[in-house]
C-alpha cells in the first residue's frame, strides 16, 4: 500500500510507523531527499532548493550493531542509533545531509557521517551557542555558505522572492501544527499525547506541503471524531530530549494521565515559532532558528537578577502550563544527553518557584527501561493528585 490512498490519522500512523516510506516513494518519482538532523538546519533553504526535508532519527527498536566501531558506547543513544541505522542502509534514499552544532556529541556525529556515507551532498552549519548582538551576523553568515553550497551543487541559485514563498509554506504548516496542540486544551483532549508525536515525526518525513494536507484531515477527523482520548485525572507537560517512538508517551497515558502539551525537538521546539517578514528574508530566518528556538543549547545573557533570568529563559513554559491547564511536569532525557542533564536543577527551581510538581526522568534508549519508569510516574501522580 502506497501514502497516496491513505489520508489523516490513517496515513500518519502509516509514516510514523514506516518512516522512510514515503521518501523512497519519491525518490522512485525522481524527488531529491535532504536528511537532516535536529531542529537548526533551516528547512526554508533546503526546499528552496527542491529537495525534500527528512529528519534523520533512530529507532528504540533496532538494536546498535554497526555504530559502536565508529562512535563510543558512552555518547548519545539517540545519535548511535541514527548512524547505526544510516550504516544499515535504512536511509539509503537520502541524496545528502546536513547538520549544526546543536551540541558537542552532534559536531562529532556529522564528521562521522560524512566519513562514513561518503554522501554526494554534504553540509555542517557552526552555528552560536550565545545569542548576542553580533550572533545574528555571524550565523546569517554561516546560512549564506549553506545557501552557496547548495547552489553549488544543483547548479542553480536561490532568489530573495522563492525564500520568502517558502517561509510562507512553513510557517503555514507551523499555524496548523499550533492548531493541532489546541485540540489538547479541551478536557478531555481531543487528541492523546501519542497520537500527536505520531503525527509530529510523520511530519518530519514528508513534503511540507503534503504534510499541512494531512494536517487539515487530521484535525477535522479529531473534532468530528467520537472516540477520543477519555476522562483522567491529571493533565502532564513534557520536557526534554527527543523521543523517537511514543513508547514513553503511551506509558504515561496508560495511567490516569494526559500529556496536553510537551517543549520537545520533535514537537512544540521544531514546529511553534514562525519566520517573522523581513526585508531580507535571510535576517528572519536567522532570528528564528538562533533565537526562538527554546533549546538549551543556546545561552541567553543574562538578566540583572536570578529571578529575571530565570523568567527569561523559562517563562514560556509557564504560558504553556497555564494555558494547556496543567497539573505537573515530567523532566525527561536519555542517558549522556548533557545538554538537557545541566539544565534540569533550574528547571525544577523554576517549577517550584511557580507552584508546578515536577520530577526528572533520565532513560536507557531501550524499551526495557520502561517498568522502573512507570513505576516512578505512578508515585509522581499519586503525590500531584
């Protein structure tokens, strides 16, 4: 069975399900595939170019057996299981890939790649850490290279006016997913926590324009539908690492909880903040993926005082608490991700601070971590109920 029969749910659940079927169905029509990683290479770009966006992933159900020659045990999970699977040939339809310097583990992971896959195509963005004055510059420089590069490779250029057509596209695509989170503010939520990463990941392996189709079917189908998500006691926010399955999300859902809402690179981070019009296109997309992109890779200056500082870097959440009327938060990352392990003290500080419950999980990238974790989110319930 092809994508092209299916539609909505049907077809979401296909892709997450099957993540690279959709891509090679394109390539057999002659469609060129740009693999990238995280949520910092701007999309904009890549389709600009006509090649279609795939964010590269691994899989909690395949087991590492190639990566560990080339990469150590005590790295990432996330990133073994992504170049063990590109080792494999489970991403043998991408014609290049692209990546930044999202974190230390990332930087390394890219060289890797590239001296492993020997792809025709291939491109590292040394984006900042730190958003300050002369930040903006600085990437805006970096992107232009990546722009150069390409047009390098297919042998055409890139114009002012096809960027801003494309901002438009994904910021399209950008309004819809917002709208598809506000079916969870509904108590109960039209739309279960796992469903929606289904949808969040299949997006991440589609046509951007394919995917804001599948969107408007998926919400149609969640408000006209009758069998959604039922009454439970607590409402959850998710924070942390990537997820690649909704094996966790589908954990705590078993119990008597929702997740409404989630601040995760393959949700909310990847999708919420639009591309502001500038005159220069280029200036807002630098603005957007430097800026408004809430990872904690990226250091903000800090404010006069502790409390100031911590608002600044923290008060969106509160936004979605109070909005998605949550009643606690899980604090989630996979063993060795540093960049989300330091940030946890602040966040719970911040989460006090502000009468939210919350508690930190930090997980094996297997499947049987899950016993001892639910074990935890159940005493975490009981205490919040």
């Amino acid at each position: 069975m092809t994508t092209a029969s299916l539609h909505g749910f049907a077809k979401a659940r296909k892709i997450y399900e099957d993540r690279g079927l959709r891509a090679r169905e394109l390539k057999a029509e002659g469609k060129k595939i740009m693999g990238y990683y995280c949520s910092y290479p701007p999309l904009e770009l890549i389709t600009g170019m006509d090649f279609v966006p795939f964010r590269v992933q691994g899989s909690i159900n395949e087991a590492i057996t190639k990566a560990d020659s080339s990469i150590p045990t005590i790295v990432c999970p996330i990133i073994r299981s992504s170049l063990d699977m590109a080792m494999k040939g489970k991403y043998d339809f991408m014609e290049g890939f692209v990546t930044a310097h999202s974190c230390d583990c990332q930087e390394k992971f890219c060289r890797i790649w590239e001296h492993e896959l020997k792809l025709p195509f291939h491109h590292y963005i040394d984006m900042p850490h730190v958003v300050r004055e002369n930040s903006f510059e600085q990437f805006k420089e970096k992107l232009i290279m990546f722009q150069k590069a390409m047009e390098a490779y297919t042998g055409r250029a890139l114009d002012r006016e096809r960027i801003q057509q494309e901002i438009r596209v994904h910021n399209r695509q950008r309004a819809l997913v917002r709208k598809l989170y506000d079916l969870r503010k509904e108590n109960p939520p039209l739309l279960s926590g796992a469903e929606n990463l289904e949808i969040m990941i299949a997006l991440m392996c589609m046509p951007i324009e394919e995917g804001s189709i599948m969107l408007e079917e998926i919400i149609q189908e969640a408000l006209s539908r009758g069998n959604g998500p039922g009454e439970k006691d607590t409402r959850l926010m998710l924070w942390g690492s990537p997820l690649t399955e909704t094996n966790l999300i589908q954990m705590i859902e078993s119990l008597n909880a929702h997740v409404v809402m989630d601040d995760i690179c393959v949700g909310t981070r990847h999708y919420w903040a639009d591309v502001e019009a500038t005159s220069d296109p280029m200036d807002g997309i630098v603005k957007r993926y430097l800026s408004e992109i809430k990872c904690p890779r990226t250091f903000r200056e800090s404010s006069s005082t502790f409390e100031e500082e911590m608002e600044s870097r923290f008060g969106y959440l509160k936004d979605f608490a109070r909005d998605w009327h949550v009643d606690g938060i899980l604090l989630q990352s996979v063993k060795y991700c540093d960049t989300h392990g330091y940030e946890v003290p602040a966040l719970k500080a911040y989460f006090e601070k502000i009468g939210l419950p919350a508690m930190y999980l930090e997980h094996e990238y297997t499947m049987a971590a899950e016993a001892q974790l639910k074990n935890r989110v159940e005493a975490f319930l009981e205490i919040i109920a």
